[in-house]
C-alpha cells in the first residue's frame, strides 16, 4: 500500500489566490496515483495520497522566512 505525501506551499497559482483549488489537488491526487499504477504496478484502490498545505510563513529559504526574503529580493537586497 503505496503512501504518497505532496508538500505545497499554501499560495494560489495567480495572485488572487492563497491556495490550490480543490480542482487542482484532486488532478495532484489522480496523476500521482495513476503514475504509481504505472511504475509500480500499484492499484489505485490501494495508493493514498496527501496533500500538505503548508503556510507560507512556515518556510524559508536561505536563512530567511520566504515573505521576509521576498521583501528583501523585491528590494534589492540580498
């Protein structure tokens, strides 16, 4: 029984949104599913996918929280 953890940034694909609609995380499900059932040979009925969201202030990059270095880079700071 496959297990599969998809880790996404909580920030929409355009500006106006602060998430992955529902739309595109049942297409994420589908296609990891079906690649497992292809590589692996795992059936779909037994492979569970999930999708983390995680907020954006809960990362950071090169030592800096993700907007604090958004903010610098916008600025042109490094």
């Amino acid at each position: 029984m496959p297990m599969v953890t998809i880790q996404v940034t909580r920030e929409g694909t355009t500006p106006d949104r602060d998430a992955p609609t529902n739309e595109e995380k049942a297409e994420l499900i589908k296609g990891v599913s079906e690649l497992l059932l292809k590589v692996l040979n795992k059936p779909l009925d037994s492979t569970f996918v999930i999708i983390e969201e995680v907020p954006l202030e809960n990362w950071g990059w090169g030592g800096l929280p993700v907007p604090e270095l958004r903010r610098r880079l916008a600025a042109g700071q490094s």
